[in-house]
C-alpha cells in the first residue's frame, strides 16, 4: 500500500496537537512541549504550505513539514505515536524522503534530532543521511543537544529512494 501525501488541514493539525502524545522520554515530541511548534503547527498562516499529514490507505500514519530553501529542504516529521517503535518507520521516513526529492528536487536535504532519540538516528542513518554537527537548542522549557543530519540528493540516491 502507497503512501498519501496531503496538505495538512486545520483539523487534521488540531487533531495532532490535542491527541498525539508519546511515551516516556519521547514526550519531548508532544507538540503542547513546546509553545512555539504549537503555534506554528495551528496557526494556518504560519503552518503554510510546510506540513504535510501521510496517510496509508485511509489511515493517517504520521506527517512531514518540509521547508523549501531552493537547492535545500529541512524536513521534519512525526509518525502515530501508537505506531512508533513497530518497524515501520524506516518506509515511513523512505516514502517522505522521496516525496520531497520528487516535489523539490533539492541539491541537499537536512534534518535536526535530539540525540537522545537513538532509534531515528539509525533510520536515518540506514537512508544515508550523515552526521554534520551536534549543537545545543533551548526548547521546551530547557536545553537539548541536538545532532543534524545531511542527505545529498544525486541521480544515484535520487534513484534508490
């Protein structure tokens, strides 16, 4: 089964904000964590064009945001919290990342993860993303280190997404 691409919609947004909350110290990604994400994810001016929710079949799996820099893309994204840690995040994360080379076509894709969260890491990693930095950010109330990640989009991975 195919995933589907959408913009996100207000309700879809409000529906993630209020119900969507992870287990012990993924919790750090509950939107209501952090007063900025929240506003951004349901304030449709800001949300824009940005936020994507990924269904497959009829149900909603997760989203991506997907920022457009011209010959860059910072992704973002958030899988069901009841559908995390099952193993299919590595198809979930395949299918965003060829969704923006496809919309895109970026010279360049990057992301930030908090370094505690192993198990994105490795996904990323297993999709050929590299280690670029590790950097401090104060976000929810407190200070995390974060690690970003870089994927350079050629004919050869373009082609293997």
């Amino acid at each position: 089964m195919e995933y589907i691409f959408s913009e996100m919609s207000q309700q879809q947004a409000e529906n993630i904000a209020s119900n969507w909350h992870y287990e012990g110290k993924y919790s750090f990604y509950d939107f209501a964590a952090d007063e900025e994400d929240l506003a951004e994810l349901l304030n449709p001016q800001e949300r824009g064009d940005k936020y994507y929710i990924v269904k497959k079949g009829n149900e909603e799996i997760g989203f991506f945001y997907f920022d457009n820099e011209g010959d860059f893309v910072e992704i973002g994204l958030g899988m069901k919290p009841e559908l995390t840690g099952r193993g299919m995040g590595l198809d979930f994360f395949k299918a965003g990342l060829s969704y923006a080379i496809s919309k895109y076509n970026p010279k360049e894709i990057t992301l930030s993860v908090a370094t505690f969260n192993e198990r994105a890491i490795k996904v990323y990693k297993k999709t050929g993303f590299e280690s670029i930095e590790t950097f401090m950010q104060d976000t929810n109330g407190s200070r995390f280190e974060f690690l970003k990640m870089k994927y350079e989009c050629t004919k050869q991975t373009a082609s293997s997404c």
